[in-house]
C-alpha cells in the first residue's frame, strides 16, 4: 500500500487560496446588482414619500391658514352688525332736547332752539346721517369749550361728533336776528358775558334706519 507524501505548508497555502479564488468566482454577482437596485428603489420611494408628505402637510397648512381668515371676517362681519345695534348708533329722536338741556346745565345762553335735519347723500349701509345745529352769542368762552366739551362725551351722547364750528370774539356785533334768546321756562340764570364770544356748531351722528 502507497502513501502520499504531505504536502509542504507553501503547496497546501497555494491549494486554499485557489479554492477560494474558485469559489468566489462562482458566486453569481448579479445577487450583489440586484441587491443594489432594491436599495437603491427604496431610497428613492422613501425621498419620493417624504417629498408628498411635505407637500400634503403644505396644503393643509394652507388650506388651515385660508379657514382661519374666513372665520375672522366672518367675525368680523358679525362684530360689524352687533355694532349697528349698540347705542353708538341707536336712534335717538330726543337728541336736540338733550343738547338743549346741556346747554341749560352748563349755564350756556343758546340763541333759539337745536336744529336737527336728515343729511342727503351715501352713508354705511343700514344707517343714516342727522345735523344738529346749535348756535349761542355773547357768551363765556369758558363756558362754551365746557359745552362742547361734554357734548362730546360718548357716554352721555354715544356717537355725537363735531362737524363744523365756528367761534368768534365780540358777539355784541352780530349780525341781526343772532342775537342771544332765553328759552322759555329755562332755568338759566346766567348774564351775558360782555365781550363774550358766539358760536355757531354742526354735530352730526350717524343713526340706524328703523
């Protein structure tokens, strides 16, 4: 019976990496392409997805942003309509007695009767503008700024503005048919201011039509 020799380290250590080098040459290396492509799919559905979700969370972000405007103008249309119910622009056809009755209380001589007159033209929808016109001569400068003054308050008359005013000194020198006249039944007690002061001014207020 024959025996073979052992090989030397060197021939086995040729002999392994030749094994090797087979083996890996018959690996098929379209498994490591495919491999590659799924990979590289993959990270292209997930920045393909990433890129809709932005975009979707875009719209609605949008569409959030479109729904809160409407509802502030839909709030602010309504505030706009309760407004047109507050006292601010209620109507009030007593309102030239009041003025008068001012004047009375801070001891303002008007000359004649507050005038009040609907004004033509375009107003706010839902409302309409009245003139009152209060006229006083030869009276206390004083006087007349505490008058305007307080009539100008919006707790007592809510939406009273000035529209015109005119004041001049001297008022003695008037022309005639202005000259200073006591109501009758008026409880002022009040003198003429000599070297006093006339005025003549328009408030204007606007109103809801009823």
């Amino acid at each position: 019976m024959s025996h073979t020799p052992p090989l030397p380290d060197s021939s086995r250590m040729e002999l392994a990496m030749a094994a090797a080098s087979s083996e890996r040459a018959n690996r098929p290396s379209f498994l490591v392409v495919l491999a590659a492509i799924v990979l590289a799919g993959a990270l292209i559905y997930a920045v393909t997805g990433l890129s809709a979700r932005l975009s979707a969370t875009a719209r609605v972000q949008s569409s959030a942003n479109s729904t809160r405007q409407i509802i502030d103008l839909v709030e602010e249309v309504k505030a706009s309509t309760t407004g047109l119910e507050g006292a601010r622009f209620a109507p009030n056809p007593r309102l030239a007695s009041e003025l008068e009755q001012l004047a009375a209380d801070v001891q303002l001589d008007l000359a004649g009767n507050v005038t009040s007159m609907d004004t033509p033209g375009a107003t706010a929808p839902g409302l309409s503008q009245k003139r009152y016109s209060v006229k006083a001569a030869n009276q206390d400068p004083a006087v007349i700024l505490n008058f305007l003054n307080q009539a100008q308050d919006p707790e007592k008359f809510p939406g009273l503005e000035v529209y015109t005013l005119f004041l001049r000194p001297n008022a003695s020198s008037a022309a005639p048919g202005f000259q200073p006249s006591r109501r009758p039944g008026s409880p002022v007690e009040s003198a003429r201011f000599e070297g006093g002061w006339e005025m003549e001014v328009e408030f204007v207020r606007l109103e809801r039509k009823v």
